[in-house]
C-alpha cells in the first residue's frame, strides 16, 4: 500500500517542504518588488543586476535543498520507497499550488 502507516509522514513532510518553498518564493517577490520602490532608481544597473544574480542563485540553492535535501538523504539510507513518496508528494503539491496560482489569475481577470 503507497500511504501506510510507514509513508504517511513522508507525504506530510513533502507538504511542509512545497509550503516553505512557496513562502520562500512569496518573500523573494515581495523583497524584489519593495527594492525597487526603496531606492526610487537611484541604485545602478550593475549593482541591480548583480544582487538580482545573487539572490537567483540563493533562491536555486534553497529550493533545490528544500526539494531534494531529505529524498537524497533517505535514499542513501536505503529508504527508497519513503524517499520517492516524499520527493513526488513535493512536486505534486507544488504542481496544485502553481495550479491553485494560475487558476486565480485566470479568474480574477
């Protein structure tokens, strides 16, 4: 059985992980969107481009860490089935907020 008593918080912690990545995402946009009104275009091109390089590639790690960190981690303990269940339940849930997002867009125009 995929969701016995042995993979249920696997499933769960996945949810956790796809809720930090959103919230995550969430704070770099707000973060982003208020950097530009607080220096009012007074900052230069290269010193925007390259903080937004910067926090690109954070965003890249901590998400990577976040989606990918615990599955690897349980795979190299011979957890094959608790690691796959928690990485699909990640992506899976990630895939119905990115759903939940677009449909939101879509009707609130």
């Amino acid at each position: 059985m995929l969701f016995s008593k042995n993979y249920r918080q696997p499933f769960w912690h996945g949810f956790f992980h796809a809720m930090l990545i959103i919230l995550y995402v969430l704070f770099l946009a707000v973060f982003a969107r208020q950097l530009e009104f607080l220096y009012n275009n007074e900052i230069e091109v290269l010193i925007r481009y390259t903080f937004g390089i910067f926090l690109g590639v954070l965003s890249v790690g901590v998400c990577g860490w976040l989606l990918f960190y615990e599955p690897l981690k349980r795979l190299f303990h011979h957890q094959f089935k608790a690691a796959t269940v928690m990485l699909l339940s990640t992506l899976g849930w990630l895939f119905i907020f990115m759903l939940i997002f677009i449909f939101g867009l879509v009707f609130s125009m």
